[in-house]
C-alpha cells in the first residue's frame, strides 16, 4: 500500500508563526531510508536496486540535512522564529527542483504503473503547497536558505539531457520512454561519476544570485542582495573559496523558482562535498562512500545561521568570531 511520508519539517517554538528564517533542503533524500518507509516501492523501478541506489547516492545532495538542522537548531536558540524543511524523497527519483512536468524522473513504467505516478505527483503538490505556505510565513525581513551540495568537478555526461516522462499535453505522439535507453542512460551516468576521483581542480561553492538563458548570459538578480553580500563577507572572513552563479544558471523550461521560492528574501547556495566529508580527492575518492565531518556541519551550519543573523542586523561585527563561538 501507497503511504505519503514525502517530507519533514520542523518549527522549534513556531508553528504557525511569521517566520524569521524558513530552511530548505529539497535535494537530500537518503535512498536506504526512503525504500525503508515505502516498501510498497521494493522492485517497482526500472534499474536494479543497487544501480538506482548508487545513481541516487551520488546525485543526491549529501550533508544537506544536517546543514539545514544545524542552522535552524542555531537560529532558534538565538530567539529567532525559524522552520525546517526536509524532503524525503531522492532527487533521482522526484526533483522538487523542477516543475512537475520535469520533476518525476522515469525510473518506472509511468504508462502502466499509473499508481506509481499519481503517488509522486501528489507528493510534489503537496510538497510545493507546504512549502510555499512556509515562504508565505516569512516577514519581511524573513530569510530564506535553501541549501544544495554539488559533486567536486563536472562530467562529459552532465551535457548530456536527462530523460524525462513526457506531460500530459506532450503525450500524444511522443516515443514512450522503454527501460532499455534508461539503463543505458543510468549506467553511462554512474560510470561518468565514479571518475569524480579524477578531478584536479574542484568547483567552489557557488552563491546562486542570477536567472540565466540557455545562453548563460546573466539578466536578472533573483537572490536578495543582502544576503549574498553578507554570506560573501563571511565567505572572505574564514578564506573559504566561492563563486556567483558560475555552476549553472536557473533555465525558466527547467526550474520551477521564480513564484514558489521567492529569492528576492533569500538565496540558494551550492556548497562543495568535499567541504563537508573526511575522504580528500584523489585515487581513492569515492561518490558513493563519503563519511560526515561532524565538524564541518557545526562550523557551515553556523555559517548559515551568522548570514541571516546579519542580513537581519543581529550581529553585525563578526571578525572577530571563529565560526564555532556563536
């Protein structure tokens, strides 16, 4: 049988108040955990259990939920009115990321698994709606933080397109997806990943402060400028490299952002896995098997807690602060 359990959120002392800080995290849905409360879901996909699980692994933004825990966990002892947002659900799988025509990937047979396909789109509309309630919620000087991971380096296959179910409105006269090109797809995907080992030069984190076409030609601030000014100043104080909006841009046929997140009272940020993991680039590097630097958590959840607490004018001198002495 179907259940729902798409998502987690939480208010420390806030249910249903205006929100000082609303913490999102879309993109962090544990594979072992969510097939451990679906089982419903055991064999149902395309790919093999062990290939969709490494697919979801490895494209999933791993460390995102203690991030977003950690900074809530701060604001609130802080006084501030603050909720969390956890979706539960793989992003290999459902991309809360994406409008819905994009979001459900085709893991399954969607022609005949018809259950299957009105349990996720449900899950997005629900999903979207609790979300946007949450926005809805922030004051005016209400922050928002919605906080993604991203591999160390790119892959020949990222220009690769992804495939996707078709809409209803594309249905008639469009080839349907068949498990083999999937497979093919999945598998050319995760071999292009496990070569993350290979990466000399890694990414920075990236403040997602722009729209872009598929040009890539910037033409419209969607972050609150405030709050990329600040978390660029704290960025320079601890010497932790980045960029704005050099990863990728936000493509209006792709992304469903400019009504539902708001950016204009926030910003996305895109931090690097390996600023968060005990293994280092190298031979033995490894996607897949990444273990959590409890320290690194504290210290950038502290991070995103600092660049709403200054956004806000709470704290405005913190040279002198290690990250950790909030």
């Amino acid at each position: 049988m179907l259940t729902q359990p798409y998502l987690l959120t939480y208010s420390p002392g806030a249910e249903n108040k205006p929100l000082d800080a609303f913490v999102y995290a879309p993109h962090g849905g544990d594979f072992d955990r969510f097939m451990e409360m679906n089982p419903y879901f055991k064999d149902k996909f395309w790919l093999e259990s062990d290939m969709l699980r490494e697919i979801c692994v490895m494209e999933g933004d791993q460390f995102t939920p203690g991030l977003a825990y950690k900074a809530t966990g701060v604001l609130a002892a802080m006084g501030l009115d603050v909720a969390v947002m956890e979706v539960l659900v793989p992003r290999e799988i459902l991309d809360m990321n994406r409008v819905l025509e994009d979001a459900i990937k085709p893991t399954f047979d969607y022609e005949r698994q018809v259950d299957i396909r009105k349990w996720f789109e449900l899950g997005y509309e629900q999903m979207a709606k609790i979300r946007d309630d949450h926005i809805d919620r922030l004051k005016p000087t209400g922050k928002l933080l919605d906080v993604h991971t991203m591999r160390p380096g790119p892959t020949p296959i990222d220009l690769k397109p992804s495939p996707r179910i078709p809409s209803l409105s594309e249905r008639a006269g469009v080839e349907v997806i068949q498990p083999g090109p999937i497979e093919t797809f999945y598998v050319e995907r995760i071999e292009a990943l496990k070569k993350q080992n290979e990466i000399t030069t890694p990414r920075s984190h990236c403040l997602v402060a722009h729209y872009g076409d598929e040009t890539r030609s910037v033409f419209d601030m969607v972050a609150d400028p405030l709050v990329v000014t600040t978390m660029e100043r704290l960025f320079k104080i601890y010497n932790i490299p980045y960029n704005e909006s050099e990863v990728y841009y936000f493509l209006d046929h792709m992304v469903g952002h400019k009504k539902p997140y708001r950016y204009e009272q926030g910003i996305l940020v895109d931090f690097v896995k390996t600023a968060f993991c005990n293994e280092t680039l190298g031979d033995d590097f490894d996607l897949l098997n990444l273990t959590t630097n409890p320290q690194a958590i504290e210290e950038y959840g502290i991070l995103l807690a600092r660049t709403v607490l200054m956004s806000q004018k709470k704290m405005v001198d913190l040279e002198g602060f290690k990250l950790f002495e909030i």
